[in-house]
C-alpha cells in the first residue's frame, strides 16, 4: 500500500483539476443545452493568457490569475452563450458541429498567436512541504489545488440550494417559460451559468498547466476529455458529483499508471483511462438515464438545387475533365492532390454517416490509422498491394461493431461522446502496440507499375469516384431511405417494422470500411507511416471542414479534401494551416448555427424592416389600401364573385 500511496495523492490532486473542470462543463449543459465539446480549448486559452500576463508581461501571479478567472474567463463565457443560443433551436448533431468547430478555431488561434511548439510553464504555487503522509510529502501546492476544487463543489452545491438564481438555474431548462411568468429571465440565468462556467474552464485551465509544467495546446484540450469522464460518472445531471468523479477518475488513472508500468502491453492504459471511463459509462448507464437536454429538433433535408439535371450533368463532365487534367499543370503540387484523393474516401464514408444516418462518429480518424496499420502488417508478409487495401479495410470492421454497441444504445450526443473516447483511447494505448504501429515506421510501397506521381494519381482519381458512386448508390437505395427516415424519427421506423439498430450497424460498418481503405491509400503515398499521422484531433478537423464543404454528397467528398490539402500547397505561408483550421472552425460554427434555416429567416426580417421603412408599416398599408375606392380598370376586371347578375 505505502507503493500506492503517492500515486493516490497525484490522483487526488490531478482528480480535483478534472472534477472542477466537469463541473463547468455539466452546469453549461445543464443549463443551455448545449454540450460544449469546445470546453478544453477554453481552458487552454485561459492557461495561455495566465502565461503571457505573468511570464511576459511579468504580472504577480495572484494578479495574472484573477484577470484570468475573473475577467477572461466572463468574457469568454458570455461569448459562449451568444454561441449557444445560436445553436440552442438546431439539431443535435449540428450543435456537436458547432462546439467541434469552436475548438478547432481555438486550437488553430492559439497556434497563430503562440506557435507549435511547447512552453515551459513554472508552478506558481508555494511547492514546500506542507506535512508527511505515511512519508509520503504532500506539497502546499497539492492541498491549494485540492482546497480550491473542494471549495469551488461546496460552493456550488450551496449555491443552487440556497439562492434563488441557483434555483432558477435547475429550472431553466425544464421550464423556461415558467421562470419567465414567475419574474426571473431565463436568458440572465443561461448567462450567469456560462460565466460560472467558464470561469471554471479557466480556473481548472491554469491549474492543470501547473501540474503539467507545459503549455501545450493538445495536452490541455484532453482535460476536457478528461472531465467527460467525470461528468459520465455524474451522468451529465450533478454538478457536485461531476467534482467526485473527477477525484475518481484520477485516482483511477494514477493507479493504473503503478500497476501498469512493468508491462509492456498495458503500458499506455492509464492515459486511457478517462476515456475508458467515458466509452464503459455510456454503455453501462441504463439508457432512461441518459436523457438528452434540451428540445428535440429534427434536421431539416438539404434545399432543392438551384440546377437542372442537365446543368449539373454537365458540371459533373466538366469537373471530371479538369481533373483528369490536374498532372499536366499540376507539378510540385500534385502529391498534395494524391493527398486529398485518398482522403475522399474518408469524407464520402463520413458524409454517409453524419448527413445520411443523422449519426456522428468522432474517431474517423481512428479508423483511418486501423487500415493504414494493417496494410503495412499485409505487406510485411507479402500479401498483394489491392489485397492488402482491401484487407486494410476490412480489419476496421470489428472495430466498427464495437462502436456499433453504443451506436445502438445511443445517439446524437452520447454517441458522438462514445467514439471521441474510443478515438482517443486507439490513439493513447493501441496505436503503439506492436500490432499496430509499434512506436515506430511501418513500411509501405505503391501498387506495382505506379511507382510515379502522375501514374498513382490516376489510380487513386479512379478509386476517389468509385467509392462516391458506391456512396450515392447506398444513399439512393432501401438502406438509404431507411437510414434518412432514421434521422428523422427512429420510432416512426420501428412502428413500421424497420430494425433501426440492424441499420445502424450496417451504415457504421460501411462508413468504417471505406475510412480503413482511405488509411491504406494515405500510407502508400510516402514508403512509410507513423501513428503520429493519426492525431485524434484530426478527427474533429474532418468533421468541420465536411460541415463547410456543403451538404451535397459529390460536393462534400471533393471539396473538402481539396479545401484541407491542396489549397495550402499553393500558399507559401508557415502559417497556411493555422488560418485554413480557423476558417474552418469559424465557418463550422457559422454552417451549424444556420443549418435551420436562420440565415433566411433573418433575410426576411430584413427585407420586410427595409419595406416598412420604404412604405410605411405592413398594417397600415393594408388599412389605406382597404380605405381606398378602388379604380376603375379594377372594378372592370375584376370578377364580382358572389354578387347578384
């Protein structure tokens, strides 16, 4: 026990961090609606602005971090809710695209303000010993960072009993309306629980940076992924139990890290744990338990093309043309357009997914790393380059009916919630596996007799079009119509004799298959492939550049990939992909917020402001026109209907 013993206490510490950023996270959600997937990269900007005000503009700490909980962290907050009220009257799986676009724009501005690489953060706590714990010192800094997650819970817990906006705030979301007629504005609770929030996000930001000793803009994202599975252990409802679970959790996790630490297999097991937490609770927790907040609002389908058949007949020819043109005027440039060719298959397998099925998946990516590892295993042993594709498509199978157990329990948030963790604990414990990558270069080759850039292109061109066409052929047939009637009302299936979850299974089987054979074709390009081409995060890149790229089948398949890989091979900037992933963040938050309909709505508000201005108010035109003897030409022509002859 004395062995465990300080691990316990780094777990208790690094628990309480997790547990005050869950807390944040849950009254958010509990009081919008909105779950903020988004919530980590506040936290690391709040980690980055205590840096520049105490390390660079050489601030006091104590200074530094009241602007930052007490200043940025409000401002930030009453940002988000303007950002949740936008997507408050959405479907749910845009308001996941909306919060994933949040923290790819985040991550992608950090980036361009701080840079790439990883900082030096010094603890700012005292560090002294404060008393021996069965010889084990506990350091003031640990008992500060536990006394102030206890606190912030106790506080918290005593705030909705005792007050009257804490009332108001377990309230607000069951009954807005009721709040409202009993003399309390829904929208200064939803306000004051995101500055509490996000003060938290802040708090916990700055805290974790410390324990780290880093400032790195991923490693501190993961705390929220971290705080997901507090807020599991909490399902997503008690903020005070979201604090304990966050203790759990870390407790967990550093014991792990002891236990594991001789073994080479299970190495990599304690980083997981907090997804494992996560993936284990959702699916264990009774399905009534896992109520979605908030109105259920169903997606609306895609407007009528503005284009004939003939036009866009005709748009498609042309397109196809240009690219069978693409290496005579494409260069040094054409591996970013062999690039972008496999990743079609990837962004046609998610289209299916996310625009057909209403189902998102957060661990493409994932995926993706599955094929591309099992196509360097094939060929190692001398299977055939197309088998080997094939086969790496087909290992993501197994992988896909895993996912297809909370697929089938789940949906919309908790099966978006499900797959992050999945993703992230294929990244932190299997990627390194010798069944997998085995921390090192897996080698790859071409498909013989392609061994150049423009041979390999039209290979790959031909494989991109099938698996759309192969897509658009899923899409227009029974299991297409089954699954867009699934995204609209999975009862109204089941009534009618349609096994939702058999559709379920089989759009995440297909969707899994094609990402596997899009990671075989990405790790052909180069002779070799790491796990470090398979970055999680890239997972949550995919889904907003799909969001902007439009949400037409061969659209979407295209341009995205076109969007993520070729446009910045024609920019000579460092910086190229920084501004492209904010641009995509922004333009994923701006696609989310309007995919009701908001956008036209506002259009027409506009126009009618701008003809009441012109010709005065609607109802006072229609009472001059009613006070007005009609002319002559209309007492002609018009027919009197109903008057005698």
């Amino acid at each position: 026990m004395s062995d465990y013993l300080p691990f316990l206490v780094i777990g208790v510490v690094t628990g309480s961090i997790y547990g005050l950023c869950a807390m944040g996270l849950v009254l958010t959600y509990k009081t919008s609606g909105v779950f903020n997937i988004g919530h980590g990269a506040v936290c690391a900007a709040s980690a980055f602005v205590f840096y520049s005000l105490r390390d660079q503009a050489d601030l006091p700490w104590p200074v530094a971090a009241l602007l930052v909980v007490f200043c940025f962290g409000p401002l930030a907050g009453l940002l988000l809710e303007r950002l949740a009220v936008a997507l408050a009257p959405v479907a749910i799986a845009y308001k996941i695209v909306g919060t994933v676009g949040l923290l790819v724009a985040i991550r992608a501005l950090l980036g361009l303000v701080y840079g790439d690489s990883t900082r030096f953060f010094p603890q700012f706590l005292p560090e002294d010993k404060a008393f021996d714990l069965a010889s084990v010192a506990v350091g003031w800094d640990d008992l500060i960072t536990l006394g102030i997650g206890a606190a912030s819970a106790l506080a918290l817990f005593l705030f909705f009993r005792l007050s009257r906006l804490g009332t108001a705030m377990r309230g607000v979301v069951d009954d807005p309306q009721l709040l409202s007629m009993a003399g309390t504005s829904p929208v200064r609770v939803r306000r004051a629980a995101w500055v509490i929030g996000t003060s938290f996000a802040a708090m916990s930001g700055v805290l974790f940076a410390a324990v780290q000793n880093q400032l790195d803009v991923n490693v501190l994202t993961l705390l929220v992924v971290n705080a997901f599975g507090a807020a599991t252990i909490a399902r997503f409802q008690s903020v005070p139990t979201a604090f304990a679970g966050g203790i759990l959790v870390g407790v967990v996790q550093a014991v792990l890290s002891k236990a594991v630490g001789t073994s080479e297999q299970l190495q990599g097991l304690d980083l997981a744990t907090p997804f494992l937490v996560l993936f284990l609770g959702l699916l264990l927790i009774p399905r009534r338990k896992l109520v979605e907040i908030g109105r259920v609002v169903r997606p609306t389908p895609p407007p009528a093309s503005v284009f004939g058949t003939r036009t866009r007949a005709v748009g498609y020819t042309g397109a196809f043309g240009l690219a069978l043109l693409v290496p005579t005027f494409a260069a040094e440039e054409l591996p970013g357009y062999n690039l972008a060719l496999t990743q079609v298959v990837l962004f046609a397998s998610l289209h299916l997914l996310v625009r057909s099925s209403g189902q998102i998946s957060l661990c493409h990516f994932g995926f993706a790393a599955v094929g591309a590892a099992t196509f360097g295993q094939m060929l190692a042993k001398d299977v055939p380059f197309y088998a080997a594709v094939v086969l790496g498509g087909l290992a993501c199978l197994p992988v896909a009916l895993i996912v297809s157990v909370p697929a089938i329990r789940l949906s919309g948030l908790y099966l978006a919630l499900a797959t992050l963790g999945f993703g992230i604990v294929l990244a932190q414990f299997a990627y390194a596996k010798s069944w997998m990558f085995g921390g090192g270069q897996l080698l790859t080759e071409r498909a013989p007799g392609l061994d150049t850039d423009r041979a390999y292109y039209y290979l790959l061109l031909g494989i991109a079009i099938a698996s759309v066409l192969f897509v658009l052929a899923v899409e227009h047939s029974r299991l297409g119509r089954l699954l867009r009637a699934m995204a609209d009302s999975p009862v109204a299936l089941s009534t009618l004799g349609a096994s939702v979850n058999v559709s379920r299974v089989i759009v995440f089987c297909i969707s899994c298959f094609l990402a596997g054979v899009s990671g075989a074709l990405y790790a052909s390009l180069f002779g070799a492939v790491t796990q470090d081409a398979f970055n999680f995060v890239q997972s949550l890149v995919v889904l907003a550049v799909l969001a902007v790229a439009g949400r037409r089948t061969v659209t979407a398949a295209f341009v995205a990939p076109f969007l993520l890989y070729v446009v910045p091979v024609y920019i000579d900037d460092p910086d190229t992909a920084q501004w492209l992933q904010l641009a995509f963040g922004v333009g994923a938050m701006a696609v989310a917020a309007a995919s009701q309909g908001a956008v036209r709505q506002w259009l027409s508000r506009q126009s009618v402001t701008l003809a009441d201005r012109a010709h005065g108010p609607a109802d006072e035109r229609r009472r001059t026109a009613a006070d007005e003897p009609p002319s002559s030409w209309a007492v002609v022509d018009r027919p009197l209907v109903g008057a005698d002859t």
